[in-house]
DNA sequence: CACCCCTATTGCAACGTTGCATGCAACATC
DNA sequence: GATGTTGCATGCAACGTTGCAATAGGGGTG
C-alpha cells in the first residue's frame, strides 16, 4: 500500500499540515523539522497522490495531444518530441488519434475521451477554425499547423505559403518544368494543403511558368499509399510526362518514389522529387529524399509555452485576457538525392 | 465552469447519490427517476471527474505504456493500436519514453513520473528479467517481447527464435550461403535479440552451413544509422561478401540497404535482405522489404486483456493470486522484393 | 511587565465521487 | 392485520490533499 501525508506525519511526529508544508515548501519549516520529515519522506518512499492533489487543486498535470495518427512518421516524432518538452514542465501527456475523422475531433474536443486535461494540442485535420472554437469547450488550446484566420486559439506552425515557394523554386532553379504538385486536399477544411497549393502556384508564376491544373494532383490522405496512387494516375493521364514532383508530405513523396521505380521512372534523372515533413524515412530512403523541414524541437516548445502560459496565468483562460498567439516557427529546405541535378547522377540509380 | 454530481441532483430534484446510481448503472433506479435525471445531465452536459472518482475508487483508468521510443516506426504503430484497444475498455494510455536506458526505465517501473496508472504495458530494453522485478512496484505489469525466464508477470511476445529460423531458413533456401545477422545487441539485458541470434545459428546448421562469427554484426541500437554503419562494417571488414542479411529490425534492414546502394551493392541481386518488425516503411522502400511480421493488433489486444484480468479482478494484483501468463501471438514471413531470387530481377532495381 | 509581532505549527473544511447502511413505501405471504 | 420481502431512494463518511484561519511559543520593544 502507498503511504501518505498521514503516514508520514505519524511516523515523525508532526501534523498533516507540516508534511504537505515540507513537500511543497509552501510555509516557513524549521530546519529540525524539515530533517526530521524529510527522513520519514524517505524512509516510507512517499509519493503524493495525484487524484487527490489534483482533486483539491483543479489541476491534473495532465494535457492532451490530439493528432490523426500516432505511428505516422511526422505526428510520431513531433508526439515524441511534445512528451518530452511535457516531462521537463512536470506534464504528462496524453494521446489521442481522430485518424482525420471529423467526428472524432468534435468528440475529443469537447473532452469526452479525457475529461481531466488541463489543455490541449490539437492538430485539426477535419475541422475548419470556425468549427474548432464553437465545439472548444474553455479548455485551453494550441492549434498545429493551422491557419486559423479567426484567431480562435493559440497557434503555431511554420510559414506554409513561404515553404512551398522554396521547395518549388528549388526545383524550378534545377532546370525543371512540368512540375507537379500532389497532395491538395479538397475535402479537408484544413487550410495546410490550401497554402502548400498557393506557395507552389506562387512559385511557378514567379518564375513564368503557367500552374497547370493537370499537374495538380489531389489526394485523399497524406499516406504513402495515396501518394502511390496519384502518380500512377498522374501517369495514366496522358500527355507529356511530369519532370518533377512537390509532394506535400514526405509519406506522400515516398509512395510517389515507389511509383516511378515500378513505372520505371527514374529519381532524379527523369522525375526530381521533393517531400515536406523531413521524415527519417527520407533520409534514408533510395535515393535519398530532398525535403522541406519544419523545426520540431521548436513547434513543440512553443506549443507548450502558450499552454503554460494559459494554464498558469491567472487570466488564462481560452476566454481570458491573453491574447492568442500565432507564432511561426523556421523550416529549411534539405536537398538530397531525389532532386539532384541529372547530370551528376552516377550515384542515382542503382544499378 | 464544470458541472458536479450535486447541480445535476439540483436540477433534477433528487439526491446526489441517486444521479451517481443512474450514471454508473450500479443499483436499481426506477424509469420515470432515470429519464428525469438523463435529461438533467444532458441539460448540464455533465463529465464524471476524474480525480475525485479515481481517489474515491482507487483506481484511474489509465495506463501507462513504458516503450523505447514513440517516433520508432514500429513502437509507433504498436502505440496506435494499444490506444484504440484502450479506447475500446474506456481506458487512457500515457507514453512514456525510456530511450533504451536503463535508469529510465528503472524511473517509470517505481512509478516516478505517473504515480496515477491502472496498470503498466512495458518493452524492457536495458533491464532484464531479474531486475526488472526488483524495481517493480505492486502495479500490474505487462512485458512485451521479453522472454521473462523467472516469469514475474504476464508477458506477450512472438516466437523469437522461431521467427529468425524462418527468415533464416527463407534465406538459405532461395540460394543464399553467406548469410550475416545484424542485430545482436551483447550489452542489453534484454533478450529478444539472443533469441533471434539463436533462431538463425539453428537455421544455418540445419542447412549444413556453419555459423560465422564474422558475419554476427553488432550493434548499439536497432535504428537506421546503426544499420548502414553495421555494414559498412561487414563489407570493409575484407573476406568473402556476405550474399543475405538477416537484420533483427526493418529498420537496420533500411539502414544496410542504404548503404549497399552507397557502395553499390544491388539487392536482392547481389544481397538479399530480410527484416524484422513489418514496419510501412518497409512496404514502400526501394526495393520493398522483406520481413517477419508479427501480429502488432493481436499483441495489444492480448496485452490489455491480461492487465484487464489484473486490474478487475480481486486477487489479480502483480502479488495476487493470478499465475503470469505467458502469452505467445502469431507471425508469418513477408516475402517482397528485397529477398526475391535474382534471376527474376527485371524490376529488381532501378535502372 | 504588558504588549505586539513574527515564526512555526496545527486543525478544520472542502474538492467530487462512491461504498455502506439505512429509510421508506408498496406489495406479497402467512 | 402483522410480518417479511423487494424496489427504490437517501444520508453519511471517507479517499488524500491543500487553503484558510487560528494557535502556541519566543523574542523584542516600549
């Protein structure tokens, strides 16, 4: 059995009160006493009970991550990372997965699932911002990678429109043309694939080239499967083939890959490939994927400074006095075998 | 602000213990009582709280699942699965991370971080059998893929060195002689990596062939890095060049091929290459990998249902009276493009 | 020596929930 | 009609913690 403040007071002889006083170091404690409880603490292996603590408190520690998919390469290392930013806030975080369901988002919004966090991350995928803030309940909450043109809420992410631009450029200034872009997403109310879409337009126009609506592919998730699929029907279409690839995810990038080595497109020389997300994967892949990657030691420290901001802050409050946040955070673009010029490409192929 | 059992007994004009009955079902209520009170919890939109429930009941249905790493493709994929089949009990799941080591894991077995768990779900990796029980607490545990010879709690895990003899066996029987095994980990206590080290010497002799300690590559962790660095280790070590790999993990498997097609080594031609894990990566990766594939749903499912059995029932506790399990889940060998013999290599490689 | 202030310590109450025991009415049984 | 039985509803207490207010002692000051 765990013991408690009781315990340990009787077993050193002080009052309740003094016990929770030498935990906390909340009221002044002689150095006789503090030795003697701190001893019995030790002794007994004391550990405070959250449920009471937090009971009495009306805080749990806890905060909920709601992201689609936990074993998605990206959401994966960012949950990674967001766990350990937490554990260094004395937080403890807890995982939920709307696997981009609608349903699921308004569910774990309202806290059905965890009615216990002191706040939430959420990565919306389903919902659009005016969506989020009706169903939102007075749980504090950062939004990832969201636009949020409402400012219903905290938000960080980086600069969508700018990222895309780059990644195009890069392959515009390597000597390509046709170049595709897969990984819109019309059915989603999630504005990312949206300003993925603008930078990439931007870029092409920049660089007097017309944005083909042939070229761009949309997709019914970010999967490596997806992407698989809409290079094949990228493929099928006809017309003159594609001599580059913007992908809008990485997983999409290597389904894409996949494609070609089965079509027998060669990556770099006949097809350059970008991805966005900066997976492992990529850095591993065959060949090597170039990649768009966003800062996610960042995205997950200043998600969770806005958390604490509002949850510590007296004012705090969704419906408080501080004003949301919209932070950016930096991304760089990786160049990596996929989007090597042709010309060097001895390395490129394996055979 | 949220609403108690107490304004919802307001409202509905009954006692606080009569609502508390129609929420949890526990004891008769009559219909014309149960529909009144529904309405009133529907009015509130009242959620049980959670602290004050769990400090009442002892219990707070949440489970702590103890794993090296979240953003390691396949911990990642077993997490999903171990959150939806909690979902499905109404239980929460809280990750922590132990990043192989030993102290770590030590910390999250004593109960440090999360005093508050049901229940432990934990992949040792640093600490074997022995000490593990010393350090546990009176939490009911779960093991996963340990092979537990002192059997001090439920453990659920695949046939390890079956598993390695068929991939072995696989190897050896599409023409391979020399056939390496990456993967043995000599400083970690934890026995999954001897058990398929002892599955793949028991092919090899089976075959005739004599195991080689030159081809036995070791590693440091059973990550990609690892993996290209093991072999390029195998290959500069001069000798004869192994013709297969068995690697105890997909993701070593990512890693050697990586760097097979640095030094230009063409698999499956020259190199057949078989994993362990059956990660996605490894059905998109160029070429598709090869793998032992254990049954990731089948192990949550499992694993859960022995912390169930712990958890609810009266002598269940780690000391009760419930003997361990010892629970072993199915696998089967993937075959894909990595191990295919080499004459049908026209879409072997990409060129 | 009375007074006050400051420090160290304490007791009481409350957070929201559920286990246990009890109350109360209606109904069946003898 | 008295007694037992059943179905339904309630009140009290307790889980472990902390906020608040109060108390007891010790030392300094007028």
């Amino acid at each position: 059995m765990r013991s408690s403040l009781k315990d340990v007071a009787a077993r050193a002889g002080v009052s309740v009160r003094t016990v929770s006083n030498v935990v906390n170091g909340s009221a002044s404690v002689s150095e006789k006493t503090r030795v003697r409880v701190q001893q019995a603490l030790d002794e007994l292996g004391y550990r405070p009970n959250l449920a009471a603590r937090s009971l009495r408190a009306g805080r749990t520690g806890l905060i909920g991550l709601v992201i689609p998919e936990i074993h998605s390469p990206y959401f994966g290392e960012l949950a990674g990372l967001l766990v350990e930013a937490a554990q260094r806030r004395s937080w403890t975080v807890i995982i939920d997965q709307t696997h981009g369901r609608a349903d699921e988002e308004r569910r774990l919004l309202k806290g059905t699932h965890a009615p216990i966090v002191d706040g939430l991350i959420i990565s919306p995928w389903a919902l659009d911002a005016s969506e989020l803030s009706k169903e939102a309940g007075s749980t504090p909450m950062v939004l990832l990678g969201e636009r949020d043109p409402r400012q219903v809420a905290d938000h960080v992410a980086v600069d969508n429109v700018l990222a895309a631009d780059e990644a195009t450029r890069h392959l515009v200034e390597t000597g390509r043309r046709r170049i595709a872009a897969i990984g819109p997403q019309p059915e989603l109310r999630n504005g990312t694939a949206e300003q993925r879409l603008t930078g990439y337009r931007q870029a092409l126009r920049r660089a007097g080239l017309t944005p083909d609506p042939v070229l761009e592919v949309p997709v019914p998730t970010l999967h490596r499967t997806a992407g698989a699929r809409a290079m094949e029907e990228l493929l099928d279409r006809g017309g003159p083939a594609p001599d580059a690839v913007f992908a809008f995810s990485d997983e999409l990038a290597l389904g894409i890959m996949r494609t070609a080595r089965d079509r027998g497109v060669r990556v770099p020389e006949d097809l350059a490939v970008v991805g966005f997300d900066d997976i492992e994967d990529g850095r591993f892949s065959n060949p090597s994927l170039t990649t768009v990657s966003p800062d996610k030691a960042q995205i997950a420290e200043r998600a969770l400074q806005c958390l604490a901001d509002r949850v510590y802050s007296p004012g705090g409050g969704l419906k408080g006095t501080v004003p949301p946040q919209r932070i950016t955070v930096p991304h760089r673009l990786v160049v990596r075998e996929s989007s090597r010029p042709a010309e060097g490409g001895s390395r490129g192929a394996g055979s």
